[in-house]
C-alpha cells in the first residue's frame, strides 16, 4: 500500500486526467475504473507503494498521446517510471502508429518471459486478471455472450491464444501466488463459456 496518502491521490488524479475522456472497450464505463480495479488487486495481493501507483498509471504510455516516460518520472520517480514502462505493449512516439496485434502481443509476451523485474509481472498478471474477468462476466451476460469477441482487435481464437500464453507465463513467473491461480481459472472459464 502507498506509504504516503498524497502519493496515491496525486497518482489516482493524474491517470483520470489522462483518461478522463476514455471508456472501456465496446462500454460507457469510464476508464478510470479499470486502472482502479488493477490497483485494488495489487494492494490485495501485497503490493508495495511504487506497484500500487504503477497500477494506476499502467496504461497511460501506451494510450495517452502526452505522456512520456519522462513525465512519469518526474511526477512519480524512476522506480515507477521503469514498472509502467516495463508493463505497456506499444509506447509509440508522437506522430506514431502501434504496431500491429500480434506483433506488439508476441513482443508482450517474450517481455514476461524474461523480465527480472518481480514488480512488473505482478501488475501485469493484476491488470490481465481485472480484463479477463470483465470478459468473463460478459460472456456470461445474456445481453453480451459471445458477441464480447467482436470488441477486441483480434479474433476470438486469437485472444483466448494470448490469454492461454499469458496463463503459462504467469503460472511459471508467478508460481502459487493467488493472482497467477485466479488468472489461470478465469482464463480456463473462458473456453467453458464461450
């Protein structure tokens, strides 16, 4: 948990800013809840202040065209700065295009795999986790059901590929920690259900 109350404010103001005008993907929920829910699973699962606040800003390289690793540094300092860099797929320039999917998963993925920073696997697996449970709950949804897949970049093959490649990174990096076994089984619920 932050050590310093002001250090988790200034970081919950500072990402709601950046994504005051984002929602979550095919959604009208406001972005900001899915960055919160990250946060809230670091913090259940032990995090420390830098992770906790790096949950919170863990998507603003890759999806907010003004922010620099630069910034985040400075705002929050350096330790921060490497976990939220260390966690985003695609941190394009100004003026730049993501590449594509699967080659931004692919470069994800073989990140994990090596990575010897404990901090940034246990923010990853906490915001897979918050993203694999709201798939779940909408193929789940009667409202949704399988029509979740259409919302995303790639196929519904494709994505439950880089959820399963995830679950093995996961269970191998982060090995009988509950974030790695709720991951696993939520992933698991997704070929049960749709």
């Amino acid at each position: 948990m932050p050590n310093k109350h002001e250090d988790f404010v200034k970081a919950f103001k500072f990402a709601n800013d950046k994504h005051w005008d984002h929602t979550r993907k095919g959604t009208s929920i406001p972005y900001i809840a899915h960055p919160m829910a990250v946060a809230s699973l670091v913090m259940e699962n032990g995090g420390n202040s830098d992770e906790v606040i790096a949950a919170l800003l863990h998507d603003v390289l890759g999806d907010c065209e003004a922010v620099s690793f630069a910034d985040i540094e400075s705002e929050f300092g350096p330790r921060v700065a490497e976990i939220v860099d260390g966690l985003s797929d695609a941190n394009p320039g100004p003026g730049e295009s993501k590449a594509p999917w699967k080659e931004r998963k692919l470069t994800y993925l073989d990140h994990l795999a090596t990575v010897e920073d404990d901090s940034i696997l246990k923010v990853s697996c906490a915001d897979k986790l918050h993203n694999a449970r709201s798939i779940l709950s909408d193929l789940n949804d009667p409202r949704v059901g399988v029509a979740v897949w259409d919302k995303f970049n790639a196929s519904r093959d494709g994505t439950l590929w880089y959820y399963d490649s995830l679950v093995e990174i996961f269970e191998r990096r982060l090995a009988e920690t509950r974030l790695a076994s709720e991951f696993a089984a939520t992933v698991a619920a997704f070929h049960s259900v749709g």
